[in-house]
C-alpha cells in the first residue's frame, strides 16, 4: 500500500471529497429535502412532477438517464485515471482493494438472494446492495479528519471505483432492455470516431462531448441503459502519463474532469438525490419495514459490506499477500469497512432500473437504501472516532 508520503497529487473527483465533507453534506440535505416533501401537504405535487412528460419521457426519466450519463461520464474518466496514473496504474496497489470490493459486492448479493430467493420479482434487486457511495463515505471520514490515516483513505477511494466499475458491468449485463441494433450500431460508430480522434492527436474537448452527445442518444434509443455511454465517451478522452511529468493536469481528461466536477457534486447528484430518495413513510409500520426487500438491502449493506470488505481484508493481510493500510489499527480498518455499507447514489439508481419508478417495491428499495447507509454512517464514523492509529 502506498505511504501518505508517496501519494500522489489527486484527482479532482477525490481531492475535494478527501479534504472536505462539502459533497456528502450536500447529498444528505438533498435527501432529507426529498424525504421532508415526501411526507409533506406537497407530497402529491412533488410525485406529480417526476412524471411529468418531457419531449416523450417523464421528469424523472430525464434525470436518471439523461443529467446521471455526466454523473457516469466522472465516473469514466476517474476509472482510466485511476488505471492509468493512479492509485490503481499497478498490480501491487490493486490487489488489496480488488478484492476487498468483489468480496464487498458479492456478500451483500448473498444476503439479499437468501433472503428473497422465493420471490422471482423481488430478485430482480439483488445488485441493489452492492454498490458503495464514494462521495458520503468519504465525506464521513473527512468529518473526521487527520485521525484517520491517508492510506484509508486511498483505501477506500479505491474499493469505491472498483465498485463502480462492477456496478457498470452489472447494469451492462443484467438491467438491459431488448436491443435495437441500428441505433447501437450507430453509437458504436461515434465511439470509433472518438478513439480516432484521441489517436490523431485532438486536445480540444468539444469534439468529444459533441459526438458523445450523439453516442448517449444512440445508446439511449437501443435499449441499453443510456448512462453507460457516459463510461464509453470518458474511456476515449485523452490522457497524457510519462515518467517525467505523471500528473498532467493539462491533458484533456484531466480538463474536463475538473470541469466536470463542482456540477457533478453541487447539481447532479443532489437533484438525482431529490428525485429519488423521497419516500411516503406516512403510516409505515414495522411490518413493511421488515418486508423481505427492505430488510435484505439494509443487511446486505450494513452488515454484508463489513462482512465482505473487512474479512477479505483481514484475511490477505493475515497470509501477508498485502500490507496492512499505512498507519491503519485494525479498529480504523474495519470502520472504513463498514463505511463501505454507505450505497445510497448508486443503489438508488440500480433499484430504478431493477424495479421501475413505481411503488410498491420501488419504495422498499429505498427504505432499505436509507436504513443500510445511514446505519453504515453512523456506526462507521462511532468506530472511526473511537478508534486510534497506529504511529
């Protein structure tokens, strides 16, 4: 693992989330807002408005498949840096967090499928507990602060685009409609005009987001999820890595991903968070709260996360495969695990495709998203706090 002194400088995706909570914050009151409006004398005007048609799909379709493509097309561009210059640019440093986030993905799927294997429409959520939030995760350990060590957080950050990147294979391959092939043919020929663009040697950013624009729409018409053409546009955008100068913030990746950035976290993502996380709670009882769907996606992410992430963990750690997180106690290891149970942004967005816009199951996903993260962020920051490094 690598040291806090030999870190290198960040992305702009984790740098604002590493040295503040400024993200997470905003996504929690987005969320709160939702749930106030909800269960508000405005609760019928606010579901009104989500349906709402707009050029032949409803408000919230737009949100979700159209302003979340930006929130995926980040999310690209910090995977090929990541690979490329980053945390992840080696074997060494992907071993620990690769396996650390299959096993944090799989062990929550377990846990949901055990719970819901009866059910064949309930099962189509059981990718809903895998995924981690990486800006409330982080945004808890800056809460923090200097108690927690770097390598933590590195840690974290990584498992975090790990997972991601699972959540991006498994919308690809399981939360995909009937294909149309012209319109998918169409998309994959832009997509070849940007590799042949990044290949010729074009810095301007502009040509990629204009035919990428044409890419989602393509992709956005042939049945598979649209936000995926946000990945497939950011892996073709270029990115300068030599020995002599590893950081070129001037490339054009790097560009847009700090353009990108302040609208990802300050507009998209709270206005995803608005659009998704309200949920009617008025006359829930217990009963509905321990329905299979909402108790497997809260025990997925609470306590398969931390399951998963720490036992994986600790086991290569224990065979001395890896290195324990410099600085790391075992205490301050097993919070950022349960940190990990954080899933909100991306398990609000794979409940949508897993269950529709509609209640009642969509509403059970999100009860058991709230209940998971926020039980995840509350023991998680109690451990951290409690917890004391090691010198």
């Amino acid at each position: 693992m690598t040291s806090p002194n030999q870190a290198k400088p960040q992305s702009a995706l984790r740098a604002i989330l590493t040295g503040e909570a400024a993200g997470g914050i905003v996504l929690v009151a987005a969320a709160m807002v939702a749930l106030v409006i909800a269960n508000s004398g405005l609760s019928e005007t606010y579901f009104g408005l989500l349906h709402v048609e707009l050029a032949g799909l409803s408000a919230l379709h737009w949100i979700n498949d159209g302003l979340m493509a930006l929130f995926f097309l980040l999310v690209g561009l910090e995977l090929k840096r990541e690979l490329l210059d980053g945390q992840l640019s080696t074997w060494s440093r992907r071993t620990l967090p690769l396996a650390a986030a299959v096993a944090g993905m799989a062990v929550p799927a377990i846990i949901y499928i055990a719970v819901n294997r009866a059910d064949p429409v309930a099962m189509r959520g059981w990718a809903v507990p895998t995924a981690t939030d990486i800006a409330f995760g982080l945004g808890v350990l800056a809460l923090i602060g200097s108690r927690v060590p770097v390598s933590l957080k590195v840690l974290l950050t990584a498992i975090a685009v790990i997972d991601d990147l699972g959540a991006i294979i498994v919308i690809a391959l399981f939360y995909t409609s009937d294909l149309s092939p012209m319109p998918l043919f169409a998309a994959a020929l832009g997509l070849v005009v940007l590799v042949g663009l990044n290949r010729a040697g074009v810095r301007a950013i502009w040509p990629y987001l204009l035919i990428g624009l044409g890419v989602w729409y393509g992709v956005l018409l042939s049945g598979v999820h649209a936000t995926l053409a946000g990945v497939a546009v950011a892996l073709t955008v270029p990115i300068t890595c030599t020995p002599a100068r590893p950081e070129d913030t001037g490339s054009p990746l790097h560009r847009l991903e700090h353009a990108l950035h302040p609208w990802i976290a300050y507009a998209v993502l709270p206005i995803f968070a608005v659009a998704n996380a309200g949920v009617d709670v008025r006359g829930l009882d217990v009963a509905a709260m321990l329905a299979p769907v909402p108790l497997a996606i809260a025990a997925g992410l609470f306590a398969g996360k931390q399951l998963g992430v720490f036992g994986l963990c600790w086991a290569l750690i224990r065979a001395n495969i890896v290195d324990k997180p410099a600085h790391a106690s075992w205490a301050q290891l097993y919070g950022m695990a349960v940190l990990c149970g954080i899933g909100f942004t991306m398990s609000l967005f794979i409940g949508g495709l897993a269950f529709g816009e509609g209640p009642p199951l969509d509403d059970a996903v999100k009860i058991g998203v709230l209940v998971g993260s926020v039980a995840s962020a509350l023991v998680g920051y109690a451990v951290l706090r409690w917890a004391r490094r090691e010198c």
